[in-house]
C-alpha cells in the first residue's frame, strides 16, 4: 500500500495554466495507451484539493468525453477545502481541511491494502511529504513548456534528492519519471 503522487506536468514544472486550464496537456497524451488503465486500478483513496475538484465540476463534458464519466471515480475522494463546495451527485466524497495526517489515517483504512492517490494540487502533495506520507511521485513531463502556472510541487527537495527508479517514454509528446520518495526520506 503506498501513497502517490501521480500528475502530468509541463516540461518547466507546471501542472496547469495560471488560470487553472489543462487544455496545453490533453493533445499531448492518450489515457488509453499510457499507464493510467494500471495505476487507477490499484487505487483504493484519492485525495485532491478545491481548485483541482472545482476543474472537474467545471469541465464535466470534458471529463466525461475522457474518461466515460463526468464523474470518473468510483473509490472514496477527500477535497481539501475551507469553502462549502457542490456535491458532484453519484459520487463519494468527503470534504475535509487541515491538517493531513488523520485524513490520511482515515484513507488508509479506506483504501483496505490499496493505493492512496494524491491527485493535485502541488501544494497538497507537498503536505503529505512534510508529514512524511509520500511514497511516490509518478510525473508524465509533457513535450511542452507554460512559462508560468501552477506549480508541480512547491517544495525543496536537495538533501538528499529523490530517487529515480524508471523511465518510459510515452510517444513524442510525454516521458513518465517514477521517483521512490519514502528511500529519500530515510524510512
Ligand atoms: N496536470 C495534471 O495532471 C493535474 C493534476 C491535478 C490537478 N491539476 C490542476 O492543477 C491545478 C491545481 O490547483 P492548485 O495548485 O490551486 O491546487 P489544489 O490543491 O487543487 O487546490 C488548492 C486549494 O485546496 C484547498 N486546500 C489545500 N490544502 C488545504 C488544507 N490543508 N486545508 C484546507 N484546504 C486546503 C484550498 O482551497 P480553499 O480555497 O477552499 O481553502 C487551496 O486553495 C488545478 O487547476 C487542477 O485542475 C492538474
């Protein structure tokens, strides 16, 4: 059972536009031939933060178009939230906010011995590493650079840095990098 963190992100490090858009990622990728299908299917948890749910709110018919279902998940979701958000209708969804580690004790015992998905943003991520709960981090770099945006993962990471444990090119357009996160942290 493992914690991760797994994003598309630009080639500079962003994983959307300033204004929230993931419209530069989507020519880049096909989530039938990449390693999504495999990854999604030993998810037990998914965690996310407001701006990422309220994208899916926004673009439901995008989604659906995607994926099969505007509401693609049917595991268990955690939004970090401070606001009251709309309840997406079919779905399971806990909004919660705070600190990250009983929200990640109560995902564990949810996810019963599968994966805990970190699905954005990067600063949430980044939450669960200060705690010391990452265990992965899987990044699709996109053949394509923002110059500004939302950050991958606004964090310093130097000392000693991640661990690099595969690499696979997707097309020309996406090279997946998986980090082992947990052997950086000396646990
Ligand atoms: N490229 C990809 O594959 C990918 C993957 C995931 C997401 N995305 C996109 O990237 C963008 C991410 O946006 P973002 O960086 O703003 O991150 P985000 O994590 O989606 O949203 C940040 C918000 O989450 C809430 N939050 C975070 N931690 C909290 C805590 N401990 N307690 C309470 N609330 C907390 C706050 O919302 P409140 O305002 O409610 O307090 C905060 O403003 C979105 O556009 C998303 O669609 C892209």
């Amino acid at each position: 059972m493992k914690t991760q963190y797994y994003t598309a992100t630009s080639l500079d490090g962003f994983i959307a536009t300033e204004d929230d858009s993931l419209d530069w990622l989507f020519s880049l990728g096909d989530l039938t031939n990449s390693s999504y299908p495999a990854f999604i299917a030993e998810v037990g948890a998914l965690v996310m933060g407001a701006s990422t749910y309220e994208w899916i709110v926004r673009n439901a018919d995008q989604v659906a178009a995607e994926t099969g279902a505007a509401w693609p998940y049917t595991q268990p979701v955690w939004v970090f939230t401070s606001r009251k958000l709309p309840l997406i209708e079919g779905a399971i969804i806990r909004f919660v906010k705070g600190d990250v580690q009983p929200i990640h004790k109560e995902m564990r015992e949810a996810a019963a011995g599968k994966n805990i998905w970190i699905v954005g943003g990067g600063d949430l991520a980044g939450q669960f590493y200060d705690a010391g709960l990452l265990d992965e981090l899987i990044v699709q770099i996109g053949s394509a650079t923002l110059g500004r945006g939302k950050q991958l993962f606004p964090r310093r990471v130097l000392s000693p840095t991640l661990r690099l444990v595969s690499v696979r090119q997707m097309g020309a357009g996406m090279a997946e990098l998986r980090y082992d996160v947990s052997k950086t942290q000396g646990r």
